[in-house]
C-alpha cells in the first residue's frame, strides 16, 4: 500500500544546510539546488492563485498513484519516485517500467515553460559520501535526460544529493528502500506565472 504524504514543507527546513547540493548541480543555469527550488519568487498578487493551482496539481498526482509532498508554502510540487520503481539495482539506466512510470508523469507536467522541473537524486548510506553523491547524480542525470528527451523547451535542472538528506533511518532494509528515491519539484516557471496574472 502507497503512502501518501500531503505534507506543507519548509524549503529552509529541510534543504538550508544541504552543501553536496551546489557541488552536485549539472543545470546549465548555475544555479544551486536551494536557488532552483527558491526562484522565481512568486508576486504576492498571484500567490493565492499558485498554492490553488499546484494544490489541485498535486492531488490529481495523488489520485493517479504518485507520491506527493508540498514545499515553499505550497507552491512547489515535490513528486517522490523510489528508485526501485524507476531503474534495476543499483543501476542508474531506467527501466522499462521506470519509463513507464515518467511517461505518466509528463501529462502533469505542462506545456514547456510551465514549470521549471528540478530533477534530485537520493541514496541510503550505503557505501561513502562520494559514491552515494556521484550515484544519486547519475540517477538524477538518468530521469532529467529523459524528461528532457520528451519536453523540449522546459528548463530541467539534475542534482545528485547523495545521502543526506533521508525520510527515514537508515536502520533497515525497508527504511533504505524509501530513501532511496527520486525526487521531481515542479516549481511555477513563466507558464504557470502568466497564467496567474490573467
């Protein structure tokens, strides 16, 4: 049975002191993890109509089998994928079934511009700081390269985020299975701001 998280979360709470973050980014922008997930700032005239909107998004995610959390007062969508249901073990090539999986995804996603899609890859703590940074990066590379195969025209930025920042202990085999994970924000671009404004 899927959990299923509603979650309003805190962009500063759980990604503020995140340092592999910045080392890990691969978007051609420069920006950082926080940057990416921060930015655009949403006008205050329009935030009613965000959190409305993405609220609606993420419940139609929901009720379509996807795990979903909230984050920066609910304007930004946070899609959990494990990472069993998206590549082999250990892998970081994307499954049949894992492309299954995203090709779902992209209906939600909108027209190119919509949203800036940040793409971040998490491991458990097995093995060292390098090899679960570069792994989740790998995995991260793995998904953005296919969203952006299916989406052109929409900025999509990739973070390996290694292994720091877990939703579980790592005392299981059950709790590294969770942990193990790809994240996919949809944060509001200039498609969904316009929309706000008309």
């Amino acid at each position: 049975m899927m959990i299923v998280c509603m979650a309003v979360l805190s962009t500063m709470q759980i990604f503020a002191s995140s340092p592999s973050a910045t080392v890990a980014a691969t978007g051609i922008t420069g920006l950082t993890y926080d940057e990416s997930v921060a930015t655009p700032v949403v006008d205050e005239a329009i935030t009613n109509y965000v959190r409305s909107y993405q609220m609606s998004r993420a419940k139609s995610l929901v009720k379509a089998g996807y795990e979903v959390e909230m984050m920066r007062s609910r304007e930004v969508i946070v899609v959990i994928l494990p990472a069993a249901q998206l590549f082999n073990m250990a892998g970081s090539e994307i499954t049949g079934k894992g492309a299954r999986k995203l090709a779902s995804l992209v209906g939600y996603l909108g027209d190119p511009g919509f949203y800036r899609i940040v793409v971040a890859g998490y491991t458990d703590n097995t093995g060292s700081a390098e090899y679960c940074l570069e792994h989740s990066g790998k995995r991260a590379v793995a998904v953005a390269d296919w969203l952006r195969s299916k989406m052109d025209g929409t900025e999509i930025l990739d973070f390996g985020m290694g292994n720091e920042s877990p939703l579980l202990p790592n005392n299981t085999f059950a709790n590294r299975a969770v942990n193990r994970r790809v994240e996919v924000l949809l944060v509001p671009g200039d498609g969904l701001i316009s929309q706000a404004w008309k």
